[in-house]
C-alpha cells in the first residue's frame, strides 16, 4: 500500500468513526438492536460492524500507520534534501574547480571528478522536496 | 505501530471534563421526562421488559441526586426530572412485572404483603430524592414502603426475602438495606435495631475465597446458589455503601481482584476463577469471561472508595464502546440507550456526598 493510500484510509476510519456515531445515533442502534424487526437489523448489524471495526482502528491501528507515514515522508524529504545539498555543494565545487583551472590552465584532479559523479544524481537537476530547477 | 496501540488510545480516552457529569445529567434528565416505557424495550421477556423500563427511572434518578448533591446550581434543572423519575418507578404500569410474579400489587399491600424485594431499587430512588426534598409529594409512601421494606427484611431468618416468589437474590436486599439507610440519614433516624445482626447474617453470601457476592440464595435455609457474580458484587458494593461502608468496600475489594487490563483498558470478570458462563439478564453478554454489568457498575466502587486508576481504565472502555457525543442538552452515550445511560450516569456519578446531608449529626 503506498503512503497516500494509507492516509486515505486512516483519514476513512476517522471520518466513518466521526460520522457514523451521529448516524448511528440518530437511527438509534440500541432500540434496533432490541428490537426484533428483521428489515432494521439487516441495516444495523453491518453498519455497526462496519462503525466499530472503524472506530477501533481508528483509534489502535491509524495512529501507527500515520506516523509510518509521516516517517516515511519525512525520510524521503531528508533524502531530498540531502541530495539537494550534495549537488549544490558538487557544483560549488565544479565551479571552483573551473575557475581554478581556468586559472592555473592545469587538469583537474581525479579525486574531485569522482566526487561530483556521486553526488550528482539523476535529480540533482531539480529537488525532491520542491521540484524546482537548480 | 504497536508501541501506538498501547500509548495513544489509553492517552486519547478516560480523560474526562469537570463538566461532563453535569451535561451527561441534563441528557438522561431529558430522556426520562420525554418517557420511557415496556415498549422502549423488547427483551422478548415481558418481566425484563417491565424490569428494564423500572431499571431507567430507578438508575436516572440516583445519578441525577448525586449529580445535584455535586452541583447544587443543577437543583433545579434536574429535580423536575426525579420527581418524574419516582412518580413513574411508583406506577402500577412500571412494576407490572413484579405484580405478574407475585399476583398482587407490591404497592399496595405493604403492611401486611410479603416478598417484592425488587421494590427496594425503587426505595433507593425515593431516598435519594427525598434526601434532597425532605417533603416531597410521596413523602408518605416512602415512610410505608421503607417500613414494610425493614419490616420484612428484620424477619427474613437469613438476611434476605423473595424478589419473585420462589427467587431470592443477596445484591436485592443490599439495595434494601441501602434504601432503608438512605431514608433514615434523610430523616435523621437512628440507625434500626436490626441492621447489625442482618450485617452479620448477610456476610454469608460473600464467598471468602473470591471476595464476590453470590447472586442468588435459598431465602428459607441461606444456601448460596450458583457461582459468586461480578455483576451482583459490584452494584451490592454501589448500594451497600449506604448502609454499611465497610462490608461495601471489602465488596469492592473482591470486585477489585475480578480487575483486567488491555492496553490500559480496563474490564470485569464476570466470574471467579474456576467459573464461566454466558451471561444471563443480571451480567449482561460475557466475552471472553469480561462482563458488561460488571464493568459498568465497578465504577461506581473505583469513585467511592477513590480508586482512580481503575477508574480511568474503566471509563476508557465505556468511552471507546459506548461512544460519548454531544446533544442539545449535553452529552450522552450513543451506545446505551435509556437504561444504559442510566446507569453510567448512576455509576460514573457514585460519590459519598450524601452522608453530608444527612439530618442526624456526625453521619
């Protein structure tokens, strides 16, 4: 399940839970259930199955899938943001590199070459985080 | 994920506001003078029926006293609805099913009748008005029921007289006895001359190994019958605290011990160790050996005798199954309904205020 289907569905059984207490109230789950009509079950017995499997998770399952989630997200951004950096400061360096090389008319070293190939990613051209261009 | 499970529903739910008793008062006020009847419940037994019917108005008007004797300001929001309370728990209509088992009316033959222990719930409930209007409309019948209520449980031979013929049950008579208490603190009446023999006697039907009431009894010869309940202990150490505060709390001590927790969510085993059953009327649905009576009336014990973490984990379960939401008048459960709200507010409100307002000095 990717991360914005399960915040979809947390933000469900939240939503049902919320809701569904109102509708189920105002239908009256306590006189149906009682009551022994069988066309009012029929209604009740899933709806309130349905209410309480969502107010359970809502409150012992969603919790945990938002911080998964929110985990997840916030790891990604970091991840971005690293690469981010990583290709700024790559293109400092190439930058400096070329102004030094411009300036001594010398090759640049191997040792930097390789260290701009690792840092350069195939986004280093925009960010994760923003999608703006560089 | 799991370590979520165990913090954040226990860290959500059991918080509860000042306010709340006062806006869950007002609701089940409204939902007892907007009427309750028989045919607001279908059991499929006409008794349980009548029984449920009689349990709303009993339950609405002990939790609706309590909640005035917490906060005088609500007098006169929610008396109206307690005289409407004992006017209706005093009806032929409402105690029907006890007529039906006895083949008289229990109201109208106290002086020379026998048995009816049932009407010793509705005396509890006069009490507790009466407690707060020393000359409330059904002054009179209350003095006549309590004394035909002492009458026969100061010549019951083992501390218990028939609820139904042929029925005898110990948490009954606690509600006697606590009724018979309440309405002598209300007129600052010495305590009568037989209630520390009938202690004594009724300290039989608390089994020692579980700590528990038995549920039911031989009136004729005192033997216990069937397995100690949750269920009758927990509303016996409800209204035993009325009459005698230390057979209540080592009650609540018994109940205590029935105590599960789940995730910080507290429950009630119906039954001791060595027991199990269904469940029946009294207990209400048994699942996995946790009682739906036994949980709700253990709050009341866990407010008396200050037991506030059991407390909290027990309102937890209530808030998480029973689903707390606002109304016009305040707040209710949407899973109670009229008998179940009843009994949350009479359970979650228990407090020993009343002693505070007795007539006689130093109660």
């Amino acid at each position: 399940m990717t991360h914005q289907k399960m915040f979809v569905w947390c933000l469900a059984c939240v939503v049902i839970d919320q809701i569904g207490a109102r509708l189920l109230d105002s239908i009256g789950l306590v006189e149906g259930l009682l009551a022994p009509n069988g066309a009012r079950l029929l209604l009740l017995v899933p709806l309130s199955f349905v209410f309480y499997g969502a107010r359970l998770a809502s409150y012992f399952v969603v919790p945990g899938l938002l911080l998964v989630v929110a985990g997840a997200v916030v790891v990604a951004n970091l991840r971005a943001w690293r690469d981010k950096c990583a290709c700024r400061q790559c293109q400092r360096e190439r930058s400096l590199q070329r102004t030094i090389n411009r300036a001594s008319k010398s090759p640049s070293s191997g040792s930097r070459k390789g260290l701009c190939r690792l840092a350069v990613k195939p986004n280093c051209a925009g960010s994760a985080i923003t999608g703006s261009s560089e | 994920m799991l370590a979520c499970a165990a913090l954040v529903p226990s860290a959500l739910l059991g918080q509860r506001a000042p306010t709340d008793d006062v806006a869950f008062a007002r609701s089940v006020a409204k939902s007892v003078t907007s009427g309750v009847s028989t045919a607001s419940f279908h059991t499929g037994s006409a008794r349980f029926d009548g029984e449920w019917a009689f349990g709303t108005y009993l339950m609405a008007t002990l939790g609706l006293g309590q909640v005035v004797l917490s906060h005088p300001e609500e007098r006169a929001r929610l008396l109206p609805a307690m005289r409407q309370s004992t006017e209706q728990l005093t009806q032929n209509q409402t105690n029907a099913f006890g007529t039906e088992a006895w083949g008289n009316v229990g109201l109208d033959t106290l002086a020379r009748g026998h048995g009816h222990g049932y009407l010793g719930y509705a005396n509890l409930s006069l009490s507790m008005l009466r407690l707060l209007e020393p000359d409330m409309a059904q002054a009179k019948l209350h003095d006549e029921l309590t004394e035909a209520l002492a009458q026969r449980l100061a010549e019951a031979p083992h501390a218990l007289f028939e609820t139904y013929p042929g029925e005898a049950y110990p948490p009954d008579m606690s509600m006697v006895a606590g009724s018979i208490a309440l309405h002598d603190c209300a007129l600052g009446l010495p305590e009568r001359s037989f209630m520390p023999a009938w202690r004594r006697a009724f300290s039989r039907y608390v089994d020692p190994d579980s700590g528990l009431l038995y549920q039911a009894a031989d009136a004729a010869t005192g033997t216990p019958i069937g397995p100690p309940r949750g269920s009758g202990a927990a509303i016996a150490a409800y209204s035993l605290a009325f009459a005698d505060r230390a057979l209540s709390e080592r009650l609540y001590a018994g109940l205590r011990r029935q105590a599960v927790n789940v995730l910080g969510f507290g429950m009630m085993r119906e039954y001791p160790a060595g027991h199990a059953g269904t469940g029946d009327i009294d207990s209400g649905p048994v699942l996995f050996g946790v009682g739906v009576s036994a949980t709700g009336f253990a709050l009341a014990g866990a407010r008396l005798y200050g037991d506030d973490a059991l407390f909290t984990q027990l309102y937890r379960t209530v808030e998480l199954f029973g689903v707390p939401l606002g109304d016009a008048e305040g707040r209710h459960f949407m899973s109670g309904g009229p008998l179940g709200n009843a009994i949350l507010l009479a359970m979650t409100t228990a407090t020993p205020e009343w002693s505070r307002h007795c007539q006689r000095s130093g109660s």
